[in-house]
C-alpha cells in the first residue's frame, strides 16, 4: 500500500492543521488520512510548556549552532558586541537540562557538545547572556 497526499489532520483539540501550536501540558492525539482513506493515529505527551528564550540578545552579533542535524557533536559558535556574561544549557525536548557552563564575561566563544551519548531526537541549546535568553534548535541523529 502506498500512501497519497493530500493529507488531513484531526488533533484531540480540535485543530486541523499539521502542526500543533502553543499546547499546553497533556497528552494529545491526532488522526492523519490520505487520499485513499487510508488513517493513522499518534499520540504526543507534551510534558511542559516551558519558554527557554526570547527572538534576540542585545549585542549579539553572530550565532551559529553546526552541524544541523548533528551526529557526534554540535559547535556553538556566538558573538557579541561586548563581554557578557554567558552561560549556555544543553536542553531535551522535555525541558530538562542535560549540561550547563557558565563561560564567564566573553565576547567570543566557540563551544562544542558531545551528542554521542544522547538518543536521536530535538534538543535545544539555550544561550543565557546579562539576564536574556535565546534557544537554538538542533536534532540528534544516529
């Protein structure tokens, strides 16, 4: 059997788009049909609706996170205009924090990551510079 766009979707909340925005915590369902009537049912637990960061930090001037996807490692790269003072989190999809360093007042760092340890899937590097937030999103793969 192969399977034919175009696709619906109908999520437990109502929703009918492809993705699902701003949920809350619970579980969610949704029912994905092709064109042949052909249906498949997932299951989604969203443990948190944690907020790890704004769109900007003032002074920053350049952020990379490398490779995307990333299989042995992921590099931070970041600039910014003045010293900061800087810590970065290693974050899984589930909001818990896998690693912190604190970078200390830095204008540039570059910093690389060990995923070898980690299970596929989306993680979040979350950059903490003089009080703001940023996350930067990269997936595990193996």
């Amino acid at each position: 059997m192969q399977v034919q766009p175009p696709y619906t979707y109908s999520w437990s909340n109502g929703s009918t788009i492809n993705n699902a925005f701003n949920l809350t915590a619970g579980t969610y369902s949704v029912v994905v049909t092709d064109a042949n009537g052909c249906t498949d049912m997932i299951d989604a637990v969203v443990t948190t609706n944690y907020l790890i960061g704004t769109e900007n930090i003032e002074g920053l001037t350049a952020l990379t996170l490398s490779p995307n996807p990333a299989k042995d490692f992921a590099q931070l790269n970041i600039n910014f205009k003045n010293p900061v003072d800087l810590t970065v989190s290693l974050i899984d999809v589930n909001g818990r924090i896998l690693e912190t360093r604190h970078e200390g007042n830095t204008a540039s760092e570059q910093i690389r990551f060990d995923v070898n340890n980690l299970v596929e899937g989306v993680y979040f590097v979350k950059i903490t510079a003089n009080g703001q937030s940023i996350a930067k999103r990269f997936v595990v793969v193996k």
